[in-house]
C-alpha cells in the first residue's frame, strides 16, 4: 500500500482563513462529502451521539483523536458534552482547520506512529483512518492509543475483510472503469478481520468488543465495523 499518494492527497485539502468552520463544512474537509463516502451533517451528528453512548461520554471528559483530520468527529462530540480534546493528523491544513474550529483544543501535524503517549487523555479514538495503515503500522498505533489512554480506545469505520468484494464492487459501480482505475491507482485500502483487534488488544492486557458500522444513511455503513478496547 502506497501511503505517500494518500498523503498528498490530504495535502491538498486545504480551506480559505476567512471560511466558517461549522460541522458540515469540517466534514467536508474531512473527505465525507461525495461519492460512497458522503454523510450528512445530521448523520454526522447521531453517529457521534452513538460513539458518545458506547464510550459513556460525560462534562469534563478528554478525548483524544488520531487521524482527527479537520477534526469533524470531535467538533460532534463537543456539541454533545463539555470535553477536553486534542488530536494529531499528517495534514497540516487540515490541523489549521481543526485548530481554528476547536481553539482552546490541542492539535498537532505528525504521524500517528509519532504520537507522544506521555500526557494521557481519558480516551483515544480513531475514525476511518485504519484502511490507509498496514498491518504492521496498525499494530504500532493500538499500542500507542492504548499506552495514551486511561479508560479505552475506540477504532471506528474499520473495513471488513469479510466484504471487501462488496465494498469494492460499490466502488467501481459509481465510476466507469477508466474513472475508478485513474482515481484509486495505488490507493488501496487494507481490510481487517475482527479477531485482528481482539487479538492486538489482549497483548496489551485489554479487553475488546466490536460493533458493526453505526454511521446513518452511509453507503459504506454494511462493509465497516468498530472496535471499542477497554483497559483493565
């Protein structure tokens, strides 16, 4: 997997200083605005309800989020609960946004293999980032959410393994052949089995259950699933 051309395309997201930065327009920095991959601000806003639910979110909590992008996720959840947040992208424009957004959080332009995991926040989240991870990379990153952790961590949007033949065929059947092949060359998405996280979370002393996708009138809903990993 080619993890430079999604860097650079990353890179190129980018918006004006004098733009307002509301939830939908956050989402849409974030990449969730066209094709498969489109949700709407109100479905934006009850997915994180569900994730708030699932990680029993309360005032005064911390939240902590790598891959946060423009940090649409966290910007939801704070309009849910008074929350302390802070996250990392390798997207510096998209840091800027999410700075802007969310000012008084604490945002960061690095890799999240480089997360310091010194100052801990009562949770660590990921959303649909994993795909763009391999293997290898995957497993340094749980260990440095749960090490940054002090309750658990919650990795959503993760693909299934179990329906890559389908989640690709919705892929290919929104853009003729030449379109798809032009768009996702050397864009590859890598595909998780369930027991991968169970597995990486009891190396760590962890206990861990998954969910299937919870992300409303989202096409790519059936083909993702999340995993909420709790310290013991």
């Amino acid at each position: 997997m080619n993890t430079q051309n999604w860097k650079e395309i990353w890179g190129r997201r980018t918006h004006a200083t004098e733009e307002s930065l509301d939830l939908a327009t956050l989402i849409k920095l974030d990449g969730f605005d066209t094709g498969a991959g489109r949700i709407e601000a109100a479905d934006w806003q009850n997915y994180a309800g569900v994730i708030a639910q699932k990680l029993a979110l309360k005032d005064g909590d911390s939240i902590y989020e790598l891959g946060c992008g423009a940090g649409a996720f966290l910007f939801a959840l704070r309009q849910l609960h008074t929350l302390k947040v802070g996250g990392l992208d390798y997207s510096t424009a998209l840091i800027e946004a999410a700075s802007r957004a969310m000012p008084d959080g604490y945002f960061i332009a690095d890799e999240a293999k480089n997360v310091e995991t010194d100052s801990q926040y009562d949770y660590v989240i990921s959303n649909s980032v994993f795909h763009y991870f391999s293997y290898e990379y995957a497993a340094t990153v749980i260990a440095s959410m749960i090490k940054k952790s002090k309750v658990a961590v919650a990795i959503m949007e993760i693909p299934d393994l179990k329906t890559k033949f389908e989640s690709e065929t919705l892929r290919r059947d929104a853009l003729s052949v030449e379109a798809y092949e032009k768009k996702y060359a050397g864009l590859e998405h890598t595909y998780y089995e369930r027991d991968w996280f169970k597995q990486q979370a009891a190396l760590h002393g962890c206990t861990c259950e998954d969910f299937d996708g919870c992300v409303p009138n989202y096409a790519q809903n059936k083909f993702r699933f999340g995993v909420l990993i709790k310290k013991t």
